[in-house]
C-alpha cells in the first residue's frame, strides 16, 4: 500500500532554547531559583534578554500582546505556533517538592 511522506519542521532550535545548558529557559529557571532575591519579574527580564534574538523566541511585544511587558511574559515559537509564557508563580512552581 503506497504511503504519502510527511514533512516535519526541524523543532530541535525550540528544544535547545528551553532546554539547553547553560542558558535554555529551564536552566535559567533553576539557577533563578537559587539566586537570592530573585523574583518571576528578574526570571522574565533574564529570558528576555539572553533569547530576544532566538529564532523560536519572541518578546511578548513582538508577537501582539501589547498588554504584556517583558517582566511578565515571553513566548516561544513552538512548532504549532507561538505560546505566551507568563512569568506568575514560575519560581515557586519550580521549587514545589512534588
């Protein structure tokens, strides 16, 4: 039975920007959560500024949130289309011991 090829985008860019070492967002994530005095507001700035010329990352701006600023969100160009990140609760979420 013949068979039609799917092509797929190359998501290996979006993976690196959130999980690479040593400055995907997840790693900043971690380290955020260590740093004394650190805050959401300091998590999203951080990301905003290592990313904001990522091809899979987007300032909030960019992408027509106009209502977000960067100390409260960032998104990320994922393969099925752009997703805003806000930054509420993501220190704390990330330290929750479940």
């Amino acid at each position: 039975m013949p068979f039609t090829s799917i092509e797929y985008q190359d998501n290996q860019g979006c993976i690196e920007l959130i999980d690479k070492t040593p400055n995907g967002i997840l790693r900043m994530l971690d380290t955020q959560c260590k740093t004394p005095k650190a805050s959401d507001s300091s998590f999203s700035v951080q990301v905003c500024k290592d990313h904001k010329k990522h091809e899979f990352f987007m300032l909030p701006r960019a992408a027509g949130l106009r209502q977000f600023k960067e100390e409260e969100a960032f998104v990320v160009r994922h393969f099925a289309g752009n997703v805003c990140y806000m930054s509420v609760n993501f220190l704390e979420k990330n330290n929750d011991s479940l």
